[in-house]
C-alpha cells in the first residue's frame, strides 16, 4: 500500500489513501479537493522514494471533510507569593481531510 510524508504549513504527516487526517485550519468548504505538492517520501511497493527535499512529480490529492475546534487547551500562570495568577483557555482549529490518491510511488 503506497505512502507519502507530506510538508503542510510546516508540520509533517504520514499519510495513506483511505485515511482521515487532521490538518490546521485551511480555505475551502466541504467537498472541496486538495492537493499536497509538498512531498517529502513516497513509499510502496519498490520501497521508500525520498526527496531532496522534496520528491519531483509525487503528489498527494485528497477531500476536504469538516472544519473544527479541538478540546480546549486551559493556560494558567502563577508567580509565586506575588499574587500573579492568569487563566486562559485556546481552542486550536482543524480541519479533517480524506486522502484519496498519493502518486509518485
């Protein structure tokens, strides 16, 4: 079964077709294709292909699914004896995506 480790906005993923990956927030509505030009390794079935940097040709399609928030990340500062106490909470979005085809292998 072909893989790919993909470069998106600076974090790298493993991905393979039939998967759901959770991405950072991006442009476009459900149903929507996209396409990862950022192909580090493409593996299958001759063995791992790896890129400097990037693998020439491969490409890794894929449909958006869904945009959401994770489960909130609680912040909390203290300095001691000084009464200095600060809570904040963070919300990071994502958007799920379907990775259909990975070419290049």
């Amino acid at each position: 079964m072909p893989y790919a480790v993909i470069s998106d906005r600076g974090k790298q993923y493993t991905v393979r077709p039939g998967e759901r990956v959770r991405l950072d927030s991006r442009e476009g509505s459900p149903g929507d294709k996209v396409v990862f030009e950022h192909v580090l390794l493409v593996g299958g079935e001759a063995g791992p292909k790896a890129g400097a940097p990037e693998v020439s040709g491969a490409r890794v399609e894929g449909t958006l699914l869904a945009h959401g928030r994770a489960k909130k990340l609680v912040v909390y500062k203290i300095k001691r004896r000084k009464g200095y106490r600060r809570k904040q909470g963070h919300r990071q979005g994502y958007t799920d995506v379907r990775i259909d085809a990975v070419t290049g292998a």
